[in-house]
C-alpha cells in the first residue's frame, strides 16, 4: 500500500510538474524577463526615491525657519549650533488655500500625524543627505559590469539589489548612530543598486531582438516612473502615518522580496533558460546571431577600454546621456522639496503632486516604443527615429523649464511645467539609450555602466549645486531656484545639439565580432556583384 501511495505522489508530482511546464511555455520567455526588468527599475527607484519624500517630515523645517528669525530662547539656538553653525530656511511668499492665515506656524496642516524625532538639517546638509546616494551609485558600475561577465548578470544584479534592500532597512538604525552613519549607510545603498541599469542593458542585449528593442527598453524603463508614482505618496502616508522610519522599513522589504524572485526566474541567455521553448529561444538567437555558443564567446571577449574611451561617437552619447539626466536628477531629488518650501503644500500633497508627471512619464515610456518601432517598420531610417525622439525628450522639457520659477504661485501652470519637464523626458529612451546598445552590443553593459557612472556624478552634484543656490540666494529663495533651472536647460540644450549633430547607431568598428565582420564583408561583396551585373 505503502509503494502504491508513494507511486501515487510520484506521478501526481510529475504530472504537476509537466503542467508547470506548460504553463511557462505558454508565456515567452522574454516576457517574463520584461516584466522583472520592469519591476527592478521600480524596486530601484523605490529605494533612490524613498528620502525625497521622507526628508519632508524628517526634517524641521518650522524650527529651521524660528532660529533664522531668532524666535528662539537662547538655549534653543545654542542647541542649534551644536548641529551645524549656519542653519539658513526662508519660506516664499506663496500663499494658497491649504493654510489658515489666521493659524499659528506650528498649527498648519503640514505638521505630520505620527512625526517622529526630526533634525536640524540645513539645505547643504539636505543636499548631502539626497546626494550621497550617488556618490555609491556612481563607483559600483563599471567594476560591477566587468565582475558579470565573468561570473553571470543574474547573480551580480540579484545579490547587489538584495545588499543594498539590506542596508535600506538598517537606515533608521544608521541614523540613530550619527548623520555621519546615515550618510554612509546612503553611500552603502547606491554602491550595491549602480549595478542594476548595467546588468539590465546587458541581459537584453542577450535578450531583446533587435525590431522589440525599443518597445522593451521603454517599457523597461517606465518602471522608473511607476516607482515615483508609487513611492512618493506611499512615502508621504507611511511617513504621516507610522513615522519617517517605516518608509525605509517597506520599501527595503519590497526590494528584497524582487531580488529573490529575480534569482529564481531569470537567466543571462536564452540558451541558459531551462523552460523557453525552442521556438522562442531560436527566435531571438537567430535575431541577434547568438548560434553556436556565441553569448558565451562575447562575455569572454576582453573588453576594448582604449577604443571605448577613445570613441568619439560614444563621447557624443555619453555627453547627452548626462545633460539628459541632469534634468532628470533635478527634478527627482528636488520637487518634493520645491513644492514643500516654495509652493507651500504640506507632506501629503507635496508627496501626491510630486508623482503627477510621472503618472504621463509612465504613458510616454510605453507609447514612445511603440511609435519608434512603427516609424522603423515603415522604413524611416533608425539614426532618424533615433535623433527625432532624443530631441523631443531634451528640447521641449528645456523650453518648459526657463518657464517653472516665473509662474510660480500659478499651481495649474507650474503643474503643467513639470509635465513637461519630466515625463517628455521618456520619450528620449528610443534615442540614445538605444542607440548605445546598437553602437556596441556586445558591450551594451559596459558602455552603458560607464555611460550612467558618469551621468550619476549628477546626482551628487546636482542637490548640492542646488543646496548652495538656496543658500546664496536665502534672502530671496526664488532666485535660487531659477539658477538651477536656467543651468539645467542650458545642459539639456548642449546635450540635445550634440545629438542632433554627431549621434549614430552604426556598430563601431571595434565592438565588431568576428561572425559580425564576415557577415559585413559578404553583405559588401554581394553589393559590388550587384553593382557589376548593373
């Protein structure tokens, strides 16, 4: 009875197990690849966003603003200079409906449900808080990049992302240590998330065909504006809520269960995936000419650092890259703030209004592939559609942006301001975050790490140029904040022309494969037989 039972369980499992695997070959593989890619730009913007909204309620800001008025006793401002020397904070002269004039500053409704401890942090002291971040993120991208190809994209990726969910959960604890540990601790979550955008690049590289590349990327990156929607009014709630601390508690519990599930799904090739079926897997490896062991040959191949360095084409893509995300950085790290201390809104709606642009962000993500894959098909030249849409992502945020400060108090025009400036800002994703992948694919992820390495130096830059505006300009903080945008578009500008003149997605000679230089030879000899029988 005993082996009957046991027979029994045996072949209910295998027959369990074959309709897994039926199930899973019913969905493309890719698709599932699309959608944890999708959800890693989420977790990582979770995790990169989640202090812009919780500064809000972690810091002060009525007591900042009393010892600059030296309405404090003595005591207090002594207290104060223990923490920092120069505490500078001036409030704009926007006034709205959501405050009672009559009311005392203390009694308005910006004061948060469940506060918590909050700390005397001056904006050069906010700035390195947001900053330092991407003084990690910066460092870990091309040495992550190059330790993948050797060890595997999946495991750097999963790992890194589940160290850096870690460290996120420790912040609170960081920070009851010193701001000094708390900076680190910040330091700590961006060196283990820098890895994620060049491990992305480089699995669709072994991934994407060529014709869905810009509906994948897309599509990929428009978790990046699902995860602001998502992260700054569910910030605002919990920080309202149950404190400033649960913000970090969920959103590092969100990035550790991603990163298990991701270990668990995801391959780094077709060729590795144990449930693809063959139809799909000899889709896309015939599409990228990945036969033959060949995925396994170009994570061999060393990497061309002088020809890479020494590209100019690449410098072209780089530079824009950057000025690009500069504006993007901005916006990303400064909004909450811009919309609590100048437009006067209280946590919550600071944190609700923050995500409205990335509510149109996300449907320019989506709809942006899907018009460059159209526009390709029908036999528009892809440099074409490449320059076109990182044209329309640069130049329009840039005209939109000299705009923002000069109609300041005007909440539906300022609004509509920041439409512009942020979610026009995914249309440049079939630009040149596709045109790298097509320069060198067989380094799509190291020339995208150094790429975003250099990019993300604006995001320590960026809160700190904007901290020592504030400051310089705190006796009238309007004019602080249009120098940072008038930089801003002159950055998006400069990038924007670059593009326009110099950009290309022709493979560059060094990033060609012996396979790929044969295939141009024969392509090019049956050109001039072509030309000769003509």
């Amino acid at each position: 009875m005993c082996r009957t039972k046991d027979f029994r369980i045996n072949v209910g499992m295998e027959n369990a197990n074959q309709k897994i695997q039926v199930w899973c070959k019913c969905i493309p593989a890719r698709s599932i690849v699309l959608v944890m890619n999708f959800l890693a730009v989420f977790c990582l913007y979770v995790l990169r966003m989640n202090l812009s909204a919780a500064i809000v309620g972690m810091v002060d800001y009525e007591k900042l603003n009393a010892i600059r008025n030296s309405q404090f006793n003595l005591s207090l401002q002594n207290e104060s200079r223990l923490q920092n020397e120069s505490l500078h904070f001036t409030y704009s002269t926007c006034e709205h409906n959501y405050y009672d004039k009559t009311e005392d500053i203390s009694d308005i409704e910006t004061s948060a449900v469940v506060e918590g401890k909050k700390f005397l942090w001056d904006e050069n002291m906010q700035g390195l808080a947001l900053g330092s971040y991407f003084y990690g993120y910066a460092c870990s991208q091309i040495i992550g990049a190059w330790i993948a190809r050797k060890v595997g994209r999946v495991k750097v990726m999963g790992f890194s992302f589940l160290a850096a969910s870690l460290c996120k959960i420790l912040t609170p604890a960081a920070l009851e240590i010193g701001f000094e540990m708390f900076v680190i601790a910040r330091i700590a979550i961006g060196l283990f998330s820098g890895v994620t955008f060049p491990m992305m690049y480089a699995i669709w590289t072994m991934w994407a065909p060529p014709s869905e590349r810009s509906i994948l990327l897309g599509s990929t990156f428009s978790g990046a504006a699902i995860g602001v929607v998502v992260t700054l009014p569910l910030s605002g709630v919990l920080a309202t809520t149950f404190g400033w601390q649960s913000v970090f508690y969920v959103t590092g519990s969100i990035g550790c269960v991603w990163a298990l599930l991701w270990l668990i799904l995801i391959y780094d090739s077709p060729s590795e995936h144990p449930r693809i079926s063959e139809k799909e897997k000899n889709f896309i490896q015939d599409s990228l000419g990945h036969r033959d062991g060949k995925p396994k040959r170009e994570r061999s191949r060393p990497v061309p650092w002088k020809s890479i360095l020494g590209s100019f084409r690449l410098w072209v893509a780089f530079f824009t890259y950057i000025s690009s995300d500069f504006l993007l950085i901005v916006f990303l790290t400064m909004l909450p703030t811009y919309l609590r201390t100048v437009m006067k809104f209280d946590i919550k709606a600071s944190a609700g209004l923050s995500a409205i642009p990335y509510i149109a962000k996300f449907v320019l993500y989506i709809s942006a592939g899907f018009c460059a894959k159209r526009l390709i098909s029908k036999g528009v030249k892809v440099i074409y559609v490449r320059k076109l849409f990182q044209s329309i992502g640069m130049f329009v945020p840039g005209l939109a942006l000299i705009f923002a400060v000069y109609i300041k108090c005007n909440i539906p025009l300022v609004m509509l301001v920041f439409i512009l400036c942020v979610a026009v800002e995914a249309v440049t994703t079939p630009g040149v975050k596709v045109a790298l992948i097509e320069m060198a694919p067989s380094f799509g992820g190291i020339i995208y790490a150094v790429a975003n390495t250099m990019s993300a130096t604006s995001g320590f830059i960026a809160p700190q140029i904007a901290g020592l505006l504030r400051t310089a300009y705190q006796e009238d903080p309007i004019q602080g904040w249009r120098a940072l945008f008038w930089l801003s578009t002159s950055m998006v500008f400069a990038g924007g022309i670059s593009f326009l003149l110099f950009g290309t997605v022709e493979v560059q000679e060094w990033a060609k494969s012996k396979d790929e230089e044969e295939n141009v030879s024969e392509e090019n000899g049956e050109k001039l037989k072509t030309e000769t029988v003509a």
